[in-house]
C-alpha cells in the first residue's frame, strides 16, 4: 500500500498526541518534523525514531522537503495564517490544527488561494472522525428523531479557579503570555473551544433536508471578558434559514462539559463527551429509550490521520466526509467572527 509522507510543524502538547496517532495507520508514515526548541527535536526525534535527515530546526526547510506529501501545522493560533500560505505556495497539502485563522478574512484568503492552486487543505477537528459520530448522522438521516428542531451543544473546562481545601476554590494567577489568555495569539474561550460545537452546529444543520445551513443569524450573545481582554465564559443561539436553532456555550470558566443534545419532532439524541471521544448516545422517543455505548477506546487522532491520507490517495483536494470541508472552515469562522467580535 502506498503511503503519505507527513511533515509535522510545531512540537507541543497537540503534536504529541497527533504524533502518538500514527501507530498502526497503514496508509500513512511520519516521516519529519521541525521546531525551533532543539530539545523539543531531541526528544520528539528519539520517541518517533524520526531520521536525522527529515528533522528540522526551522520550518522553511521542512516545506522544501520534496519526499513530504502533507504538512500538519500545530504552532500557535497566531501563527497559522502565515504558515497555511507559505504552505501553498511549496504546493504541500496542509491539515491545520483548529481554529484554522483568527478571523474571517484570513479564512476567506485561504480558501482562494487553495481552490487556485486545487490544493488539498481541511482543518483539524479530530472529532468528525469518531465512529460514533458517523452513527448520530446514521440515526438522523434514517428520522430516527423526526424532523430536527434545534440542538445545544457544550464545551468548557474550569482553568481559572484550582480546589483549596474542603469546597473553597483559589483564583489562579493568569500567566497573560499564555496563549489561551493572550488576544494577540488568539486567545479566549470563543476560538479555543467554542470553535468545537459551531462547527458540530454546522454538520448537524446540513443534514435537514431542502436546508440552506449557509445562511444564518447569531442571537443572544452573552460574553464575559478576562482580566487579559479576552472572552472566558460565553453563549450564542445560532438560527439557520431553515430554521434549525443551536445554542452553543464555551467557557474558560465553568466545567460545562463536551455534550450535546439534539432535538427532533419525534424524540432527542444525547452525546455524552461529543468532541474528545463520544462515551455513549442515548436516544430518547415517547415510547421507548435506549443507549449506544462506545466499548472501544479508540485514538481518534489516528482516524483522522487515516481519513486525511485516504483523501489525498483518491485524489481529494478536501477531505473526505464528515472531515471539515475548506467552505465549512469558512462559514464555521464567519460564526465565530461575529460571535467573538459583536459587543452585545
């Protein structure tokens, strides 16, 4: 079986677990990486037996690697724009960590310049590669709940108070050099994680039938800012024209969860742990209730290596379904635009 040749740029916590999802992927082969921390390419060389000609200390030499098929960019959101472009214009496919940008209008600049070139691009929810997904879109085409009416859809984990003694929480000190707290690179809780349920908003919407899912309005925006000026806790009610309602929520604040509940004429879907690893679905009708566990713990990093390599093999310049097509990275920041940016 041919394989693709993968080029990682950015050696972080996110590489790491991209990296580790290698193993056992047929079609695929982490061939090189590049950093500028030499100890970060000592180590990640020694644990991924990377050959010392395919490691990099700075990240215009891996791009003029020639054996690299694809590059996978995790390097700080602030970042992204600069390298997707220098990306396409070595002609290397790219899978860029979410959020893709930082606002929309990079986001509009990459997609004509990657539909130009019929260049490959998809952004890295590694969520939409979850089998257990592919089953929640199994159930709603098949009308298992009826026509979709609404949905919502969580993420949020407390990073801003640590547990003292008994029930008594402590404030932590915000480190505004933090790249989740600081505005220039892309911080606050709206890009970081309300990127995950507009985005899951998004595939949801375009599974209603005779839907325009691209055409919508944001409505009750709810937005508390950080003492670093970026958003900690917020709430949206996106409204598609087919009038399909999806409250989303993202908190730096509140341990709100990863869950979704989807809502039909006929009964609800409940995901437990949408987006890191779907733990189990519970479908609700009137006359009866029953659960789909997930029994199996599986790397969802290595579906999505699988599903990217899979595409490029067939000759996509997108990848494959349900993996973010370059228009819904699109119409995903064009939410999360305005929903960052309206002052209300």
């Amino acid at each position: 079986m041919r394989k693709v040749n993968w080029g990682i740029i950015g050696l972080g916590n996110i590489a790491q677990k991209f990296m580790e999802g290698f193993t056992g992927v047929e079609n695929s082969n982490l061939l090189a990486i590049a950093s500028n921390s030499n100890s970060k390419i000592t180590k990640f060389k020694k644990q991924f037996n990377i050959k010392n000609e395919f490691v990099f200390s700075n990240y215009e030499d891996l791009l003029d690697c020639k054996e690299i098929d694809i590059i996978y960019i995790s390097i700080p959101n602030s970042l992204h724009y600069e390298w997707i472009v220098k990306c396409a214009e070595k002609n290397k496919k790219t899978l860029v960590e979410k959020p893709a940008t930082l606002n929309l209008d990079e986001a509009n600049k990459i997609k004509k310049i990657f539909d130009k070139k019929k260049l490959f691009f998809s952004e890295g929810f590694m969520y939409r590669y979850d089998p257990k997904l592919s089953k929640v879109v199994e159930l709603i085409k098949g009308n298992e709940i009826g026509r979709l009416l609404s949905m919502e859809s969580s993420f949020g984990v407390n990073i801003l108070t640590k547990k003292k003694f008994f029930f008594f929480k402590k404030k932590k000190k915000i480190n505004e050099n933090n790249r989740l707290f600081n505005k220039k690179m892309g911080g606050g809780c709206i890009l970081d994680l309300g990127c995950y349920p507009t985005s899951f908003s998004l595939l949801i919407a375009s599974l209603m039938n005779n839907s325009d899912y691209k055409n919508f309005k944001i409505n009750n925006l709810r937005k508390e800012m950080g003492e670093t000026n970026v958003d900690i806790h917020s709430e949206a009610e996106i409204i598609f024209n087919n009038n399909f309602k999806a409250n989303v929520n993202a908190s730096f604040k509140k341990d709100l969860g990863n869950n979704t509940i989807i809502k039909g004429e006929k009964g609800y879907i409940i995901i437990n742990n949408t987006f890191l690893g779907i733990k189990n679905i519970k479908i609700v009708l009137k006359n009866k209730s029953y659960q789909i566990k997930n029994e199996i713990n599986e790397n969802l990093y290595s579906k999505e290596i699988y599903n990217v390599s899979q595409s490029i093999l067939s000759g996509a310049n997108e990848a494959l379904y349900p993996g973010m097509q370059l228009e819904e990275t699109v119409l995903n920041m064009k939410i999360l635009d305005y929903w960052k940016n309206e002052k209300k």
